[in-house]
C-alpha cells in the first residue's frame, strides 16, 4: 500500500494521465479515419484563432511532465527535439515522455518536497520549493494542456468521454 | 516551509485553483459587458452540443473539490443547492466552496491517505484508498473543469491568458 510521498505525489500522476492522453489521441486517428478526413486536421485544430493548436498542447503536456519529473529528481530532463506535426507522432511523444518518467527512481524524489525549483521564464526567474512547483505549477499545467487536447478533439466531434481522459483503471 | 502531508497536496490545491476559477468567471462578466451581450450567453456556452454547458463545469468542479476536501476529512460536504443559472451565481458559488475548504483544519486529513473512500455511481461503487482519490479521480477532476470553464471561454474570445489560470501569486 503506497503511502504519500513527492514520487506518490506525482510520477504515478503522469504515467496515468499521459496514458489517457496516448489513448485520446489514437481516438482521434481512429475518428479522423472513420469520417475520411486527414487527422491532421485536427492536430492544426485551435478553439480560438490566438490559441496554440494540438499540437503544442500535447508538446507542453509533455514537457510539463518530463520537466517536473526531471528537476524533482535533480536530473536533466531529456531533449526531445519539438518537431512533430501529425497525430500519430503526437502518439509517439506521448510514448517517448512516458519511458523516460518511468525511468525515474522513487529515491531520487525523495527529499524533493524542500529542493530548490528554478524556472527560467522570459519573465525573470521564478523560484519555489519542490512541493510549490509542483502543487502550483506542474500539475496545474500538466492538466490544462491535457483538458485542451481532449476539449478539441470532443469539439471536432471524436467520440471520447470523460472516462477516457479519468483513465480505464481508476484504481490504479 | 510546509512539507509533504495530504492536506499540503490537496487543500491548497483547489483554494489556489477556486481562487483562479472566480476571476477567470468576472473576467468572463467583465467581457460581455464591454462586448455589450448577456453575460449568461456564455453560462450555457457548450465546446459540443451534447457537452456539459459552462454552468455544470463550473458546478462539477466546485463538486470536486468540496467533495473530496470533505470525504478526506471524513465528514459531510455542506449542501448546496445546484441553482445557479448566472456568470454572477457561479462566483457566488465558487466562493461558498472556498470557505468550505478554507474551514477544513489540517489535522483533519491526518493519515487520510490510507482512508477507505466509497463513490457511488451508477455502474456501482468505486473503492479508493484517499492517495489514490486523490490522485486518480479528485485532482485531475477538478483540474478538468476548471480547465473547460477556461476553454469556453477563451473559445468565446474572454480576454484570458494562461496566467489568469495558473494564479498571479504562483509562489503562494
């Protein structure tokens, strides 16, 4: 039985959600593909023209949770070069981020709730504790861009549900 | 220097985030009064027709977080009523929730980690530990209807950024 810690606190998170988001995305294909349009259509899909596309939001959803994972260990969070434009390499991101969070050990976060998080923003620096960074800036931010990414496929009509994005095994 | 502890992974979490979802809904009141059309016009706003409308998210989300402040401490959430129909009623709302979550004492949630948590639902009785409440159902919950509440109205050309969602005292 698993208790709380900075690990329980957030690697099991992505794992999940980011395995909802593979499963979203291949619904997305499969839609596309049932309805016999190009699913990169949706991958350039924006709900309001000075809004990021799909694309990028799956890209930041992936960064969030690389980089959360990484500066929590004190580790160098892999380069995934941001080159993919369709859906199914969207889906190969998605895999990419989720082997290198497997990869991350519980004792590498432990004590992480005190390590010092700096995040370089244009800006200035924003400076927090681990468990501030990752309470008000990780999963807050992992999430949206994992809602967006749901909300415009289910608003280009892809036959998902609340389920799929809550992940098959909620108990898990 | 707070340290790990569930109420540290929960409570502050969705005043933090309740706090961003009232100034996002009077930004969005704010909007369609320069814009000159009934703010109530985006209250029943959908990202797809047989989508919940921004009322329910608003709802689901204030639902999430009293719920789960609640059965983590194990005591009842408060009552309230789902009648708000307004922009105006929804910030209402989102502050009676607030000053549920704000009442809830940290030792209440002591040890609530390893707490049995039963949600009903149609298809039968989900069981939970309170972490994996928490991590699995609760906390990406939450975050979804907030986000959607966002996306609607961003949709509808709310003048909001990513910042109006993340909090303007990330630090805190």
């Amino acid at each position: 039985m698993p208790t709380l810690s900075m690990y329980e606190a957030s690697i099991p998170t992505f794992i999940h959600t980011l395995t909802s988001l593979k499963a979203i995305l291949q619904k997305g294909i499969a839609s596309a593909e049932a309805r016999k349009f190009d699913p990169n259509v949706l991958a350039a899909s924006r709900l309001y023209p000075d809004m990021l596309p799909l694309t990028r939001q799956v890209l930041i959803a992936s960064d969030a949770a690389k980089g959360a994972a990484a500066r929590l260990a004190g580790i160098e969070p892999p380069k995934i070069e941001d080159t993919e434009t369709t859906l199914a390499e969207l889906v190969t991101r998605v895999e990419k981020t989720l082997d290198f969070i497997k990869s991350v050990k519980r004792e590498q976060l432990d004590g992480s709730e005190e390590r010092e998080i700096v995040l370089k923003t244009p800006r200035g620096d924003l400076k927090f504790t681990g468990l501030l960074f990752l309470r008000h800036w990780a999963l807050p931010n992992f999430f949206f861009h994992v809602t967006t990414t749901y909300n415009l496929l289910r608003h280009a009509g892809v036959d998902i549900g609340k389920l799929d994005y809550l992940g098959g095994t909620l108990q898990g």
